[in-house]
C-alpha cells in the first residue's frame, strides 16, 4: 500500500514539525542502518519530471508507522507552541547526533521548539532545510514531504528568506574573512604569468570568452572525423555571460546545476577564477555563499571517507562556525567543482549510495555525486567545469544547463585582450611588465589587428585563449629586456605546463598516462614527420597515420578517442591560407619544431633495429646476473673452456645495444647541425627575426598561390633542442610526465658537442652566427658553449637588428668566456645606450671594435667612456664613424681616452663635431700618450679648429695619421695643412683630401657603384650632398698634383661623379 501526500496532509491539517518527531524517533541502530540503504515497503510517489532528485533523507512510513505518526504529533502540538530554552549543552549533544541547528544572532535567541523540556522537543535534522529564519515558524509543511520541483517553472530567484539567513555578524564576519581569503587565493597568478610579459588583475580587467548554450542532443551527435572545426555561436542561441549562468532557461524553469565545458586551453580555470573574484567583491549577489572545489585535489585524497563538513572545514577555516547554515542556504550557497574530468563518478545505486548527510563520512566522489543528484543539499547551485570527454560521466537528467566554452571566436576579442594586455598603465621595468614606449606598444597592437584582421593563420590560433597568452608572452620575450635565464624554449614548456600541469589523458584509464606524454608521442610523431619531409600542411590522412599508428586494443581506441575530443583543436587547427584549404597545420608555427625537438630528446624516435635491440638487452640483462653465476659454478667444477666464452657473451649483448643507441644520437646531432647551418638560409632573417614576423605578419603584398613557395625554414628546431636539454625545462616536462633521463641528457650533449666543433669553425653570415649563439643561450649551459666556441675570433654581427634581446643573448654566450676575440663588428646594428651597457662585457674582449652606423648621440658616450676606463678593456680599434655624437659625446670621450692604455685609432668620422669638437680634442690630445691615428674627417670645421688640431698632432708623442677631409676648409687652409704634412720635423701625417695616395684613392669606383645601385633608394638629399663634398675634393686634389697620370684618373672620376649629380639634378652638372 502507498499514501499520496496530499491524503498525508489531509489526515493532519495542523500538524507541525512535532508532527515528524515520532517519525524519527527510533533507535540509532536502526537510524544508521537506513542511513545507507533504501528502505523497503510502501513509498511516498513522486510523478513530477525531477523525481530523480530525490528528497532529503526521510524514512518512508508504511500504514502502521502513519498511524504511530498521527498519534504522535497529536500528543507533540502542544509542545510545539513552548519557547525555546535549550542549553549550550543541549545543543552539542544534538550536534553529535547530526541534528544542526539554526544559528543565531548573539543575543543568544533561540528556535522554537528547542525548549528544555523532554524528548518530544528535539527537532529532527531533516526540517532544517526548510526553516526560514530563527523565531519564525516553517511556513509550510515539513520539507521532507513537499513535492520537489527541481526546475518547476514557478522557481524564481533566491528567496528572501535564504539572503537574510547570513545576516547574524558572527556569520558575516565569517563570510566576509571567507571572501578576503578567496580573493587572496585565486588573485596569486601562476610563476609562468608572473614571470612572461604584462599581466593584469582578473577583477579589475578580463575577456570573457564565449559561452555557448548546448543541449544533450548536440552532446550525443557523432564526433567530427578529426575534431578540429570550431562552430561560432548558433544565431538561435545568443552567447551567455558569466552573471546568467544561473538566470532561468527558455521555459522559464530554475537553474540550478550548469555544466561548462571546453577543450584544452579555452579558458575553463581563467574563467573560474573570474568568478570567484566576481563573488568575492560583491559582483554575484545571488549567491551569499560560494564555496569552489578542485576535483584534482578532491582526487588525490583516493577512497579514503570524509564527510562534505570536513572537506569545506579543512580547506576554508572561517567557515567552521557557520557550517551548520549550509544546509538552509538554500540556492544561496553554490558550489564550484572546478575539473570534473579528475574524478571518477559512478551514479549507479549500487556503486555510490545514498547520502544525505553533510556531516556523514563517505568517498570524495561519493559526494559529489549525491550533490550533483541533489540528493544531499538539493536546493544548493552547483557550477561544474569539465573537458568534453568528461560529460557523459553526469547524467543529463541532473543537469539544468550546459554551456560550451567556444574561447574567442570573434577577431574583435582578440584585439581587446591584445589591447588590454598591452596599454596596462602599470607594466613597467620595475614590475618586469613590457616597458616599451606608448608609440611602441601602440605599434605592436596596430600590426596584430592588422594580422588577424586579415584573417590569417594567427587569427585561428588565438580562438584559443591560451594561444594569446602565448603571443603576448613571445612578444614581449623579443621586444622588451628579458630577465636573465628566461628563454624561448622555457616560454614554450611554461606555456604546456599551464595548459597541461596535473592533465591525467583519462582518469578511468588504470595507466594514469599524463595527457602532455599523448601528445608528445602522437604530435610528436606528425611535428617530426613534417620537419624531416619539410613541410608544414598536413592531409586528414597524416593526421590520422600519427595518430593511429600502433593502435590495436580497445583500451587504446578509447584513449585515442579522449585525446581527440579534448587536446587535438589545441595542437591541431585547419589551414585558412589560400590553396591549402582542407590541410591541417600547427595552432602556431613554433609548435611544430617545439614537439619534433620534444620528440627527439625524448628518445621516441626508434628504429625498428633499436626497439628489437632494447628488448633484447633487457631480456638479457635480467637473465645475465642468475645464469652467470650458474656458468661461474659449472666453470670451477668441470673443465668447460666454452663456459667462459658464453659468460661474456652475455657481457656484450648491452653494450652493443648501447653503441646502436649512441649511433642514433650521433645521427640526430648530425641532422640538428645541418639545420642549423644550411647554405640555403644562409640570407635568411635570423631566428628572432623570422619569430616576430610570424606573429607581427609582414608588412607589403603577400605571394599568390599560385606562385611556388620557397622552401619550409625549421630554423627553430635545433634551437628547441638545445633548450630541452636544460636543467630548468627537463624539471618542467618531468611535472608534465614527460622526464628526461640526466644520462640521456649527457649524452645528447656530448653527440650534440661533438658535430658542433666539426661544423662550428666555419666563418658564418651575420644573421647565422647569431642563431649559432641562440643556440647555445637555448642551451643554457655555459661550460659546453665555453669549449664549443673557444676557437672563435671573430664576431661579425654587421647589419643585425640588435634588440634588447639579442643583445642580452651575446652578452650572456660570450660575455663570460676568457680568449680575447680579434674583430667584434657591430656596424649598422641600430644599438641604443643599453644595449651598449649590455653588450659590455663583449666589448671588453675585443681588440677591434666596430660601432659605426649605430645612431649613437651623446649618451652613448657615458658608457663608452666607462668601457675606456675599464680596467680590462683591450679595445685597440674603435670605429663610431657616423654616428651623431657632437662636441658634448667627444668631452666624454676625451675623459675615456685620459685614462685608457690600449686604444692606438680613433675613427670620429661624420659624427658632428664641429668647430666645438675638433678644439676640444686639439686642447685635451696630449692627455694620451698611446693614440696612433685620429679620423676626425667630414664634421664641418673649419679653418681655425683644423689648423688647431693639426698643431697638437704634429706635438703628439705617438699620433702618426690625422684624417681631416671632408671639412669646411678653404683652399688656403688646405695648403697650410700640406705645408705642415710636409716639413720634416717629424709628427703626425695630416691628410685634407680623400683622394691623396694610392691607398685612399683605390677605392673611388667601389664607393660610386654602390651609390649607382642605390641611388633610388637612399636620401637623394644626402646622397647630394656626398657627392658635392667628392667632386669639390676631387677638384682640389687635381689642381695640387703635378702629375699628368694622376689628373686624368681625378678627372675620369669627376666625370662620374657629375653625371651623377645630373641624374640627381644637382648643381655639379
């Protein structure tokens, strides 16, 4: 027999909470055993569409118990009406019996009922739920027996009464040191934000990504063949904000549970911690209490019980005394399961019972099912995040709403998270924030938008949040100062360790195989597979090869089919340039010489010679120790000679398995040192360059498709090599579960050493030998690069762009080294000041030094004083032609000439000095004794400053040449100058004219052909004036010679030089 409970309540119209007194007043014996099973006999009926939410634990009475109920409430009415005297006594022991009580404010009232009296008062834990505050009597019938519509349509915000329940100061205060907590917690950014460019605060600034609402239908539809296309928001179902999570569906039903889910760098713990903060400085006022959860945490504590009480108390103190209130917060309190995917649910009765009780110990994943059944604080809200194969582990029919984390699908996100990552007015040197200027940053943001505007590759790249995270922090790796140790291959193992730290590729799987350990065997695999055959488009049929190779289990299939739902968009995106449409790339260039590195060092890469090989020597080595020591015995007790000879066979079986194996990793140094000094890119843009073009784009038309295209550059690759192979990044990918065993280390380095000294000793271009430095930067060990580059000599950077950062690699591969280097060239290399000042310690192992074409000013010449006056400095050389440093850099100079015993020439050529610089070295000259020659030519001065200068040079202890050409001279001070030069009075040699001597004149034809090649597009006003001061020169010089020969070669020239000038539509012609 069963009784509806609309008979129930007719039996007992005025029934209170007495009422169900007698209905739980048996034994604890008997309590506790129905505690964990269902009851058998006649049950309460519910036909609404949420009866799998089952009410909160009640015993189900059959005809006899009612009739004892209904006899006992009317002998309890009484009582019900008394006032509530009980004890602090009391109310422990009621606490120990899992009865919790309503807490109140401190003038110590307490809820009627709870009188001093018998028995008959004590209030059962079951009516809590539905009482509304303290002194006021349950408005309804007992919440046990009310019919439960979990998402009735007639459920609408948060009742009054459950916003006012917190409303007690010991409560507030709690909640208020609980939010202070919260906000201290989840505002601490990760080392890796830290540390890779501008950060900003999450409740300050923040991009929310778009959420889209799903439905069960579109979770159970098949999976696309490779999982990689990315649907914008359906127009039928506009995109969710954070604040309507929780805001009533179409039909106007509550929503109580919202499942969110995302693949592998959407967002999903960026968004948590959105949320939390949003919560912790009053932005979601719905809910009084919120209280998240990490299912990685609550997995790590295994099978071992704990009741839902402990897990909050052990985790969040304050909330210790107002844990009682949970229960009748009602959809006040929310509840936050961050990372569902870590745990292992099971939602059959017979895997996870019944659990109504917050204070009753069971499984971690036993609670979090009956929350997630809303069979233990059913009125609570529950936010779930999980990755896509996780879902199916929820049954749909206790999910209200789900909602798919589709990242930034729209360009116009992008921007705005550039934009704000950018322009944050705190990111400054102290902070380690970009400290390029405003014009710079704006620069930056400009050339981005007009990227992804122009719906390139980056722009499917940064659909995943995570990829603008990893731009941003490229950037600012390449544009701003770098702290010392940070690489581009720790970016990159930082960037996988934020994404993939902790990933398990699927919980239920007994392997527990790490989801970054997948996909650097499978990735791996297709990235080595391209960057061997050169190539960077995939067919659907490689992607499918790597992924399915070796695949023969169910068990396998399984995993293969997680890691596809979750992770491949991640690596994996389609190919949106023209003509290589239905390919697949790389989400990021990068990334594909990243994994193929990863591959390598890994040791994944065999042959089928090593795989037979290992098992082999395996299989011997477990063998060799028992059956040697048996050989050992037969061979003292009987005469074998063979004996010995099968002993150390068993000796050698390892050791060649461990020669084919060094064979391998010779193979693999050799292939990484080819890649890196091929021929072919020998012109190309160093590594650097060639990075931030990449993301920047480059600026001009771009190829048709129709044109061949050149082929693939994976100049990056033996730099990722290096960079595995680090101390710090081999710590990372051990995190990830991807260890790198320190022996393979070693010998990968000695493989890798030993192809570098037979390659390395070749005289690289300019833009290659700084990738040959990269290198050994990515490497970070200082004592392989000290041996690999002892024999060089020669530092040839001419024509580099020198940025912050590639002045800090230099600095930190060569600075430390102790043989002096004959030749450091950085001519045209656009250095400022601090590059100078970082390049330092390059400088002062050099002999010849090379600053020429630098843009160098006055400040410049602070820090080169400071290296003339250094101690070590052995700079015999130094050239700073055309530069602008003017009178006030050469007063800093003259102070770092006083003081310097090493430098013997001085080129000032073209560098401003004026009439004000050529007196103020004339009057400071002889304060150095050890200057040999000084090219002060083309700086404007005139007579008085040469006829100065002259002077003192021709007094100078050491000076032998003097270069003055190229000034305002007039001819009379001309032939003063000569007449000086002439006298054999000893002195410096005094040269006024380009053309004076063989040695000076041979050029001539050189300097006019390169003028000839770039005449359309040099400055024509410059190259005017040059030319003007050569054909002047030119003149004067043929009318001091006598010699016929030597006037018809000036004359020949000047030729050249005039029509020159008519092509210019100068005066000469």
């Amino acid at each position: 027999m069963e009784l509806a409970l609309s008979d129930l309540q007719r039996a007992v119209p005025e029934a209170g909470p007495a009422w169900m007194e007698g209905c739980t007043t048996e034994g604890a014996g008997r309590r506790d055993r129905w505690r964990r099973s269902p009851r058998p006999g006649p049950a309460l009926r519910d036909t609404s569409p949420s009866r799998h939410l089952p009410p909160p634990r009640t015993r189900r009475l059959g005809a006899p118990g009612v009739v004892l109920a209904l006899a006992r409430c009317r002998a309890g009415c009484q009582g019900w009406q008394g006032s509530a005297q009980a004890g602090g006594a009391c109310r422990k022991r009621r606490a120990r019996r899992g009865l919790w009580e309503q807490a109140g404010d401190s003038g110590g009232d307490r809820l009627p009922g709870l009188g001093s009296g018998g028995k008959d008062e004590r209030i059962p834990f079951l009516i809590h739920w539905s009482w509304p505050l303290k002194g006021e009597r349950p408005l309804g019938p007992p919440r046990a027996f009310i019919r439960h519509h979990g998402s009735s349509a007639g459920s609408g915000p948060p009742s009054e009464r459950h916003g006012q329940l917190f409303q007690g100061i010991a409560a507030a205060e709690a909640i208020q040191r609980h939010r202070q907590n919260l906000a201290e917690w989840f505002s601490r950014l990760p080392r890796e934000e830290r540390q890779f460019g501008p950060t900003f605060a999450l409740d300050t600034v923040h991009v929310d990504p778009v959420i889209r609402e799903s439905t069960p239908d579109e979770l159970l539809r098949p999976l696309a063949e490779l999982a990689l296309e990315h649907q914008p928001p359906s127009a039928g179902l506009p995109p969710l904000a954070l604040s309507q999570l929780f805001d009533p569906d179409a039909c106007g039903r509550r929503v109580q549970t919202v499942v969110l889910y995302g693949t592998v760098g959407t967002g999903k713990s960026t968004l948590v911690r959105k949320m939390v903060l949003d919560w912790c400085y009053g932005r979601l006022p719905a809910f009084k209490l919120l209280i998240p959860f990490s299912c990685e945490d609550l997995s790590s504590l295994g099978p071992a019980p704990v009741s839902l009480c402990q897990l909050v108390a052990q985790r969040y103190t304050p909330l210790k005394e107002i844990l009682p209130l949970m229960a009748a917060a009602g959809s006040c309190l929310l509840f936050v399961l961050h990372g569902l995917e870590h745990l292992n649910l099971d939602f059959r009765l017979a895997g996870t019972g019944l659990c109504s009780d917050p204070e009753e110990s069971e499984a971690p994943a036993a609670i979090i099912v009956n929350l997630l059944r809303k069979y233990m604080l059913p009125e609570a809200s529950i936010l779930v995040t999980t990755r896509p194969s996780a879902i199916g582990r929820i049954p749909s029919k206790y999910v209200d709403r789900y909602g798919e984390i589709c990242g930034f699908s729209d360009t116009n996100l992008q921007k705005l998270y550039f934009q704000l990552r950018f322009k944050q007015p705190d990111c400054g040197h102290g902070a380690g924030g970009f400290s390029a200027t405003p014009a710079q940053r704006d620069h930056l943001v400009q050339m981005l938008s007009r990227n992804l505007e122009g719906h390139h590759q980056i722009a499917t790249a940064c659909f995943l949040p995570s990829y603008c995270w990893l731009v941003c922090a490229t950037l600012h790796f390449l544009h701003a100062p770098t702290p010392a140790g940070q690489t581009l291959t720790s970016i990159y193992t930082s960037f996988l360790h934020l994404n993939f730290s902790g990933e398990m590729l699927d919980s239920t799987d007994p392997s527990k195989l790490s989801l970054m350990a997948y996909a650097a065997r499978t990735m791996g695999k297709l990235a080595y597979e391209g960057v061997s055959s050169r190539k960077t488009y995939f067919s659907e049929e490689d992607v499918r090869g790597c992924l399915e190779a070796g695949i023969q289990t169910e068990e396998e299939f399984q995993l293969l089919h997680v890691f596809r739902r979750d992770a491949l968009r991640f690596f994996l995106a389609p190919c949106v340039e023209p003509g290589h449409l239905g390919t697949f790339v790389f989400t990021v260039p990068a990334m594909q010489e990243y994994l193929a590195a990863l591959y390598i060092v890994l040791g994944l890469r065999k042959t089928t010679l090593q795989r037979v090989g290992k098992e082999v020597a395996e299989l011997v080595s477990r063998v060799g120790e028992d059956v040697s020591l048996v050989l050992g015995i037969m061979a003292k007790l009987l005469p074998l000679r063979a004996l010995p000879l099968l002993f150390n066979l068993l000796k050698v079986v390892p050791r060649v398995f461990g020669r084919v194996v060094g064979k391998s990793r010779e193979t693999v140094a050799q292939a990484m040192v080819l890649e890196m000094f091929r021929e072919e890119d020998y012109y190309n843009d160093d590594v650097l360059d060639q990075m931030g073009a990449s993301i920047l784009g480059v600026e001009g038309p771009r190829c048709r498709s129709d044109e061949p295209t050149e082929d693939e550059v994976f100049e990056l690759f033996p730099m990722f090599m290096g960079g595995l192979l680090s101390a710090h990044n081999r710590v990372v990918l051990a995190q990830l579960g991807c260890p790198i065993k320190t022996l393979d280390a070693l010998e990968n380095a000695q493989a890798i050493k030993k192809k570098l000294g037979k390659l390395g000793r070749q005289v690289l271009p300019p833009s290659e030998l700084l990738d040959h430095l990269f290198f050994h930067y990515e490497f970070q060990n200082q004592r392989f690069s000290a041996e690999v580059l002892s024999s060089l000599r020669q530092l040839n950077l001419a024509g580099v762009r020198m940025t912050p950062l590639k002045c800090m690699v230099v600095a930190a591969v060569l600075g430390s080294g102790r043989h002096a280097l004959d030749e450091v060239n950085f001519a045209s290399c656009q250095l400022d000041p601090a590059g100078l000042r970082t390049l330092r310690p390059v400088f002062l192992r050099a002999r010849k030094l090379g600053l020429q074409l630098n843009s160098l000013g006055p400040e410049a010449c602070r820090d080169l004083r400071d290296l003339l006056l250094h101690d070590q400095c052995q700079v015999t050389t130094l050239r700073l032609s055309n530069n602008p440093l003017t009178a006030a850099g050469v007063a800093l100079l003259v102070e770092g000439l006083a003081g310097n015993t090493s430098l013997k020439h001085l080129s000032l050529l073209h560098t401003g000095l004026g009439d004000e610089g050529l007196e103020l070295l004339a009057a400071q000259l002889d304060r150095n004794q050890q200057l040999q020659e000084l090219n002060v030519a083309y700086n404007g001065a005139g007579d008085t400053a040469a006829l100065a200068l002259a002077k003192a040079a021709r007094e100078h202890p050491s000076l032998e040449l003097l270069h003055l050409y190229f000034n305002e001279l007039s001819s009379e001070c001309r032939q003063a100058l000569r007449d000086l030069g002439s006298t054999t009075e000893g002195g410096a040699r005094v040269v006024v004219s380009l053309t004076e001597g063989t040695a000076v004149s041979e050029y001539w034809s050189v300097i006019l052909g390169e003028v000839q090649r770039n005449l359309n597009s040099w400055d024509r006003g410059r190259v005017r004036r040059h030319l003007e001061l050569l054909l002047r020169d030119l003149e004067d010089n043929r009318g001091a010679t006598l010699n016929p020969w030597r006037k018809a070669q000036l004359l020949r020239v000047e030729g050249e030089v005039r029509a020159l000038l008519e092509q210019l539509g100068g005066p000469g012609s």
